[in-house]
C-alpha cells in the first residue's frame, strides 16, 4: 500500500513540476511591451505629470490660478467677518466665539482685527504649501474655510437685522 502511495505522490509530484515548466516556456515566449499610459505607475515621474495636469486645470480666465482667487475671496470674506463683527458689537451684541470675546476684552477691536489677519495670512501660507504636494486637498480646503468664514458674516448680518 505504501509503494502504490509513493507512485501517486511521484506521478503528482511530476505532473506538477511538467505544468510549471510548461508555463514559464509559455511565459517566456511572449513578448514584452510597455504599459499603457492608464496602466502606468503613478509615483516618480507621473506624478509630476498629475500634478501640472491638475495645476492646468485649476486656471481661471486671464491665467490666474483659481488658489488665488479663492484665497482673495477668503481675505475678503474675513474682513467682512470684521465688519460685521464691529457692527454687531456697536448695536449690542456681544461676541459668541469664547476665545474672540475674551480678546475683545483684554485688547480691545484692535486685537481682533491683529487676530484675524495672523490668521487669514497664516491660512493661506499653509494652503500654498499644501498645493506644492496635493492641489485638490489645497482647493477642498480654501473652499471649507470659504464657506464657514461665510456662514460666520451671514450669522452675523441675521443677528445684527433681527436685534433691532
């Protein structure tokens, strides 16, 4: 019974080793070729590629980046957060961000103006920085900060028409 065993593992074994040898003739056989363009790795060289693609993308009417329009909209949005804010507090209302409202106290509308520009300039230095290694995080981004600093000026401008 052992020998019958031994001579199915043997004719297993070889039947193994003859379909392996036939697929690495077969292989070896076919030509190479190069990938396709869609098929190609996307790091080294293509992502160089992929990013002045996407940087082409991203350019406006007059060859203005949208990053920067974008960024201009975000300055002018804080600075109606600004006004806002001051006419607000001149109507009576008060500060509702805690950490604003104690600048306000301590430095007075100055500081808060001084705040929001750090702020402002410091945004979109790191969106400058984020756009060198991943564009599209760079727009998500200006286009989040875009759309709360806008919902901070609407509140605003709702309170300061419903409190009088």
């Amino acid at each position: 019974m052992s020998i019958a065993f031994n001579r199915q593992a043997q004719r297993r074994q070889q039947s193994y080793e003859e379909t392996w040898r036939a697929t690495r003739a077969s292989l070896a056989a076919q030509p190479t070729r190069p990938l396709s363009v869609g098929v190609a790795p996307t790091w080294g060289i293509g992502r160089a590629k992929r990013t002045g693609r996407v940087a082409a993308h991203a350019t406006a009417v007059g060859g203005i980046s949208l990053l920067i329009l974008w960024e201009l909209l975000y300055a002018l949005l804080n600075v109606g957060d600004l006004t806002s804010t001051y006419i607000g507090l001149h109507v009576g209302l008060s500060e509702g961000n805690p950490l604003m409202h104690n600048l306000l106290g301590v430095t007075g509308f100055g500081g808060l103006i001084a705040y929001k520009m750090f702020v402002t300039v410091a945004v979109i230095a790191g969106l400058w920085q984020i756009n060198r290694w991943h564009p599209r995080v760079a727009h998500v981004t200006i286009w989040l900060c875009n759309a709360l600093t806008l919902a901070a000026v609407v509140l605003n401008i709702a309170q300061i028409t419903f409190w009088r």
